[in-house]
C-alpha cells in the first residue's frame, strides 16, 4: 500500500493510509455519548480526526506513539482540513516504513556541524575556543547535539532542528554583533552555540518527543549552565569575568523573568542574544506556519506562539514551497525516533504560561520606542 501523506490530503478526499499516533482522546459529544478525538501525523505534517461511532471495540487495541492504518475522509473545516475516521488498525512493522514518520531538518547535518566547528576554530580567545572544542569531542555529546529538536512544538521541532536553529543563530550574531562597537563576537557567538544546549538531555527524541524527568524539574537553562559551569571547571586559568559573563548569557538568554529566564540580560551580549534568538526562533517558527500543507485559504490558523493566524501570501515570484522543514529523510533513523506532538505541552513546562499578546514595551517590540521618536 502507497502511504499518502499529510501534505498530499485535499478535501472531499477518502484516504485509506498510515499515520502515527500523536494524541489520542475520548471527548463528550454535546448530544451525549462520546468520540474518540486523535492527532495523526507523519514527517510532512499533522492531522487531527474525530472517531465519532463505532469505536469502542478498537480504541484500545492501539495507543499514542503507535503506527495505524487509518481509512476516512477528508473535510474542511475554517480553512483547516480534518479526518473524519471510519476505522482504524494498528499496523505491523513489516506494513510500514519508519522513515515515513521522523521529521527532519531540510538540511545536511554534517555539513552544519563542519561549519560550526569551523567557525569555532578561528576565535580569537582561546578559553572560549578550548571550551567548545572540549564540549564536542565527546562523540555522544556531539550526536546528541546534532540529533535533537529545538523544541517539541514552537520552533525547528524537528531532528536536527537544535543544530540548525544554533547555527542560524551563531551568523546571525556574527553579523549583527560586528555592527555594534565594543562586542565581544566570540563571547556572544559561544552563547548561541550554547544557550540551548540543555535540550540534549531536557527533551527525549528516541520514541515521540517530550521532556525527560530531568527536563521536567530542571530545565534547559539550569542544566546547560551547570554542564557549562563544569567544562569550565576543567580548564586551567579560565578568566573568572569570562565565565560570569557565558553563564550569565545562558540564564538570560529568554529575556524575560516571565519566559523562564532566571535573570535579566545585563549586558550588550546577554541582550543581543535573547533578542535574536526570539527573532530566529519567531521567523522560522512563521515560515513552518504560512506552510503547512493541510491549511487552505491566505490566512493560517492561530497558533500558539503568535496568537493569531499569519498571511500567507507571499511578495515574491516564487512563492514558499509547500513542505515545511521536512523534505528530507535522515539516514540511518532508530526506528525509536519519532516527530513532535503537536498538541503536547508548552515547549518550557518550567516556564510560566504562554506569552502574552505583543503590546507597548513588550519583550517583543524593541525598535518600537526607536521608531516612535523618530516620528516625533
């Protein structure tokens, strides 16, 4: 059977095909009774479906995380397309490529972890140098680094999205540090290798992805500053006021006290950091949205991070493909890995809830002050 995937639906269509598990739910029909709400997924998107009769006997016979051949048809529902399901199965391995359901960066994972260490090579200071070089020669380290997501649902939530959204961030420091007089470019290039680098082991990415316990009392701020804090330990002379100042990034690098940062940015490179690191993340995170492949109409639906939806008609010639961030297969993939649930938990569950919507001197406008004396 040819597997259809996510991007390929299209309304009014009866699909028979495979998808993964993402969420699975039973829900209170308004006329009594339940149905059986559940997000399917595979590398190219999400699609939730209602389960609406019949159900019963096979709900249990599979479970989230698990592969199931789904028979259904497809409808629009405000611009969104929807399954409505008339059965399911759970699916054999041999039924099933795995491939077909790991979302992965569009990107060469070698090639951009080549660049990094490049880049790291030709610093200046030999400390941060050394630092970095020690952090990645652990072969684990380095796999892990290379293997993870970004984050389970907001921005690059994807295998090897925590690669390249750390390096998209290191050249977008480079060129907007160098603008700036008295920047240290290798202080603040080592905070964007770095300011994620707990999500290695906060976030767990061999089954479907979620937070490790250790995540979950943690957090990827704390435990990155501690592994920093001892690779540091280890190396002789390191400057004291070098260290206060990488640690201090790292604990600030989300900007506001109510994002989840412990302190605020105290200096030039704290604060260059938390901004463009919100901008990368923003960015990448609208240009997942305006393409998903199961969303009609030229507006997207209302996410979460930007809390209303986003035009998507584009200005150039060549408008946005219609895969996301997902066109290409990893090699080599445990058969264990799995995308990220796009319903599951806030992307820091230490953190305080959602931001809040963009207004006067919100972390999110900070050229709006600049741009208000310039009109007067």
């Amino acid at each position: 059977m040819e597997k259809i995937f996510v991007r390929d639906l299209v309304a009014n269509q009866t699909i028979s095909t495979t998808f993964l598990v993402k969420t699975k739910e039973l829900r209170s029909k308004k006329t009594g009774g339940q149905f059986a709400l559940i997000t399917f997924g595979d590398k190219t998107g999400d699609i939730v479906g209602q389960w609406w009769d019949n159900f019963e006997d096979t709900i249990d016979t599979f479970d989230k995380d698990d592969v199931v051949f789904v028979r259904g048809q497809v409808n629009l529902y405000r611009n969104h397309l929807q399954l409505s399901i008339h059965r399911i199965r759970p699916c054999q391995d041999r039924e099933i490529d795995l491939a077909h359901y790991f979302p992965t960066t569009k990107y060469d994972v070698e090639q951009m972890f080549a660049e990094l260490l490049s880049i790291v090579a030709e610093f200046k200071n030999p400390y941060l140098r050394q630092l970095l070089q020690n952090i990645f020669a652990d072969e684990n380290t380095a796999q892990k680094f290379k293997r993870a997501p970004a984050a389970k649902t907001m921005h690059h939530p994807y295998l090897g999205g925590l690669l390249e959204h750390s390096l998209s961030l290191v050249n977008l420091c480079r060129k907007v540090g160098g603008h700036y007089e008295g920047i240290d470019i290798d202080l603040l290039v080592t905070g964007a290798v770095l300011h994620d680098f707990g999500k290695i082991d906060e976030l767990s990415y061999e089954r479907a992805f979620g937070y490790t316990d250790e995540g979950q009392m943690i957090g990827h701020l704390v435990m990155e500053t501690m592994m920093v804090s001892d690779h540091i330990s280890r190396i002789p002379d390191f400057p004291e006021t070098l260290r206060l100042h990488l640690l201090h990034m790292l604990l600030a690098h989300h900007g506001k006290l109510e994002y989840g940062s412990p302190k605020l940015p105290s200096t030039p490179e704290a604060l260059l950091l938390a901004y463009l690191d919100d901008l990368d993340s923003k960015v990448e995170a609208m240009q997942r949205l305006i393409a998903e492949p199961q969303t009609a109409g030229d507006w997207t639906r209302i996410s979460p991070m930007f809390e209303r939806p986003i035009y998507r008609v584009r200005t150039l010639s060549e408008p946005a493909a219609a895969e996301s961030a997902v066109v290409v297969s990893p090699p080599e993939i445990p058969a264990a890995q799995v995308a990220a649930t796009a319903t599951a938990q806030p992307e820091n569950a230490h953190a305080s809830p959602r931001k809040p919507s963009v207004r006067q001197n919100n972390f999110n406008t900070p050229f709006e002050q600049f741009f208000k004396q310039q009109q007067d």
